[in-house]
C-alpha cells in the first residue's frame, strides 16, 4: 500500500512495519520482515530516510542450491528522489547529504518496495546454507552434504575456474 507524497507531514512521520514480501517475484511472500522507517522531507520531492530492518529471506544456497532461511539484519538510511526533474535546493541537499539516492516515480511511495529493495541489497552475494556446505558433485549432480557418490572428481579440482563461472551463470 502506498503513502501519498503530499499527505507526509514537513515533520516527517515513523513507520513500523511487519509484512511478508515476494522477495524474488516467485509468486510467493516467503520472506518475513519487521521494519522501523522515519520518512523526513528535505525539500524538493526529496525524502530522508532511516531506521532499520529485520528480514529472513528464504533464498538458494549458492553450491546445493538447497533452499534455506538467511536472517538480514540492515540499517535503512539513504535518500529518495522523485525520478524527474529535481530542483536546485533538492540537488543540493542530495550532494551535501552525500548518501545513497533512491529514485521514485509518480505521487505515492512504496515502503514495501523500498524494504524489498533494501533486503535484495544486504543479502550475502554467495549465500552458502552452511559454511562447509561440500555443494553438488561436478560429475553426477549428488548433493554430497547429503551422500557420498564416489565420482572421480581428481580432475575438476585444478578446473577452479570452471565451477567459480558456473556459479556466475546460475545466477
Ligand atoms: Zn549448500
Ligand atoms: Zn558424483
């Protein structure tokens, strides 16, 4: 649901929010989060925000691919702009600020979209289920966490480069 941009008060105003989003757009809100969101004007279209954000996400792990709940924990502060045309006072407080600008189009203002976007930004870039997760065999596809297949994986060990690419591209 969004927040009309001419209804925030000059004195801002505080969110406390505790949704499920559809993190990925998979057509299910499997991600749970609790937020606490000050919205401030600074002028020109242009609103501060801050406060922070709690999330667990419900994401792929980077080598088994299995599905597993990843905490989030993240601190909200940064700018919001509107997508066009902005004015000078606005130019300026966004240089002087020196913080993050986000960019919205139209009158209202999604905190569902922003706290989405702020999850997909603190999440790990190699999420791993576990830390000595052994991932899938080369060979045969097993989830060696789960069974030994035995495959003769002697030479894909010195192909590093390999399986780091096949990580890029499954992404
Ligand atoms: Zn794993
Ligand atoms: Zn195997």
């Amino acid at each position: 649901m969004g927040i009309k941009i001419n209804e925030i008060p000059t004195e801002g105003l505080t969110l406390e929010l505790a949704r499920n989003v559809d993190l990925f757009d998979q057509g299910r809100s499997a991600t749970t989060f609790t937020a606490a969101l000050s919205i401030r004007p600074v002028g020109g279209g242009v609103f501060h925000f801050t406060g922070s954000l709690q999330a667990t996400a419900e994401i792929e792990c980077s080598r088994c691919l299995t599905r597993f709940p990843q905490v989030v924990v993240a601190e909200i502060n940064f700018n919001l702009a509107p997508a066009k045309v902005i004015n000078e006072e606005a130019e300026h407080e966004l240089e002087r600020a020196e913080l993050d600008t986000e960019f919205y189009q139209g009158e209202e203002i999604d905190p569902d979209a922003i706290i989405k976007e702020q999850i997909l930004l603190a999440l790990p870039m190699v999420p791993l289920h576990s830390p000595d997760c052994k991932g899938l065999c080369p060979v045969c596809g097993t989830d060696r966490n789960l069974a030994e297949c035995g495959c003769e994986t002697e030479g894909w060990g010195k192909a590093g480069a390999f399986s780091v690419l096949r990580d890029i591209f499954r992404k």
